[in-house]
C-alpha cells in the first residue's frame, strides 16, 4: 500500500518540492512574473516617439482638410442666407405687384431699417437690440422672421446686419445709373444682382459701385476666401472669387481705410472683378471697357 504526501498545513500540495527548492521557487516566481508582464505591456522610449511623431504627422494632414471643411460649411450657410432673403424680396415683389422693396435703409422705410442720432453711420457701434430692431422694422422681416438670416456666420459679434441690396433694385444713383422699381419690368433675372454680403459698418444697407468708371465706391466685401457670396433675381445665389489683385488689395482694407481713400483711388482700367460687379448690379456699364 503506498504511502501519500501529506499536503502542508495550508492546504496545497507541496508539488515534490524540497523544503530548499521551495524557498528558492519562492524567490524567483515574483521576479520573473514581473519581468514578464513589464516586457509585454509597457513601451520603450523610442516606441513613444514613434508614435507621437506619427500622430503629429497625421494631424498636420487632417487640420487643414477639416479646417477647409469648417470654412466651406460657413460659405454654404451664408448662401443659403442670401438666398432666403432674395426669396423674400421675390415674395415681398409679388405681394405688391412686382414693386420692390426700398434698397436704401432709412429709418422709416427700406428693405431694413437704418438707425438714427449718433448710430446713423456708425451701426455696428449701436447696441445689438437696436440692430436687431431695425431688421425686424424692415419691410422684408414678415418673410423671413429670423434675424440669423441678415449676417454672415463668420461676421464679427458686434454685426447683426453684414447682407446690402443692390442699388439698381429701387435704389438711388448720383450718376444716373439705370435703375428698376419692379420686378415685373427685369429680364435678366439670372444676371441682375440683388444682395451682396458686406461690410456691418455700411450704414444705408446698400451696397454702391461706381456706373460711368471704372472704380469702387463702397468697400469691397471679402469673406470665406478671396471673394464674395451674392444672390440674384431669380433667387440663386453664388460665391464670386475675385482675381485681380487691385481687387483682393482694396479689399483687405478696413471700411474706414477704404472710405478714406475712395476719392483718391486710382482708376482700374482692365479689372474683370469691377466689369463682373458693375455689370451684375447695373445690368450694363456706363464706359467703354478697356482691357
């Protein structure tokens, strides 16, 4: 009959273990198990770096591309806006017989509002409840009745109106420039400009370009990259890049840069961004354009 090993006082089996291989078991288990479980989950230096450089990599190439994506939806979002008010202002026409709303802001009438005392030519300095007042006493508001819908998503904080109207559309000119009083009477639809995103500061809410020479009057607008989003007649709107540099250079200036210097400013014959506007907003020019 054999003999069994008794188990030690704990319970577990010795495992043929002398009393010195188990001491010795006993000091090596822990070191080694440690060893092992350190060389399997933890990372090198030089590991760590590889893929922090990696990750720097692949930022550097995402950033811009959402960056891109970012500003594209603004863009798409100011469209839409110049859009909804260009169907407002078709609304607006066909409720009162093809009339057009005024595209002047004074502070009794207009497509908006102008304000008055000291904001009159300073709007932007006037409380926001004061812009926002205008807009909604603006002969278009019933047909849009949102206030978002008259600024840039990219407009300073301070501008609750950035969107002008084209002075062409019952508008005024010191020139004589052709201008309509309905809509019924227009036949390039497609081609006649009725808003443009603008500066906040201009204060009569109408955007005006010279018709008999080949210079700007108002600052040029640039937003969402070199160029402008308008909105036309028949209700589409588009953004318009501009190209020549005279153009991107006046542009770049602040409203009260390029107001200071309007009388000054040099003619510039051969701009296709100025025959582009002039002949957007007065359906011809009133020079002889030379390239």
């Amino acid at each position: 009959m054999s003999r069994q090993r008794k188990a030690p006082a704990g319970g577990r089996p010795d495992c043929g273990l002398g009393a010195g291989d188990q001491k010795s078991h006993a000091r090596r288990t822990p070191l080694y198990a440690s060893r092992f479980v350190l060389h399997e989950t933890g990372f090198t230096l030089i590991e760590l770096l590889v893929v922090i450089a990696i990750i720097a990599i692949l930022m550097a190439i995402i950033m811009p591309a959402l960056n891109r994506a970012r500003e594209m939806g603004k863009r798409a979002s100011c469209l839409n806006n110049v859009k909804s008010l260009a169907l407002a202002w078709t609304l607006y026409c066909s409720d009162h017989d093809g009339l057009m709303p005024s595209a002047t802001g004074t502070a009794q009438s207009g497509w908006v509002h102008g304000l008055t005392g000291a904001y009159q030519t300073r709007p932007t300095e006037a409380p926001m409840q004061d812009q926002i007042a205008a807009l909604r006493a603006g002969e278009l508001y019933r047909y849009t009745s949102m206030d978002k819908v008259y600024r840039c998503p990219v407009a300073k904080r301070q501008e609750m109106r950035t969107y002008s109207a084209a002075p062409s559309m019952n508008g005024y000119s010191p020139e004589n420039a052709p201008t309509e009083k309905s809509l019924n009477r227009l036949r390039q639809l497609s081609t006649q400009l009725v808003f443009i995103d603008d500066h906040g500061e201009n204060w009569d809410a109408m955007w005006y370009i010279f018709f008999k020479a080949p210079r700007w009057w108002n600052p040029v607008p640039m937003r969402h990259g070199a160029g402008t989003v308008a909105s036309f007649a028949d209700v589409h709107a588009e953004f318009h890049v501009w190209k020549d540099p005279r153009t991107i250079e006046y542009a770049k200036m602040t409203w009260q840069q390029a107001e200071s210097s309007r009388d000054f400013a040099p003619a510039q014959n051969g701009n296709e961004d100025l025959r582009w506007a002039q002949t957007a907003v007065w359906g011809k020019l009133g020079y002889a354009f030379e390239p």
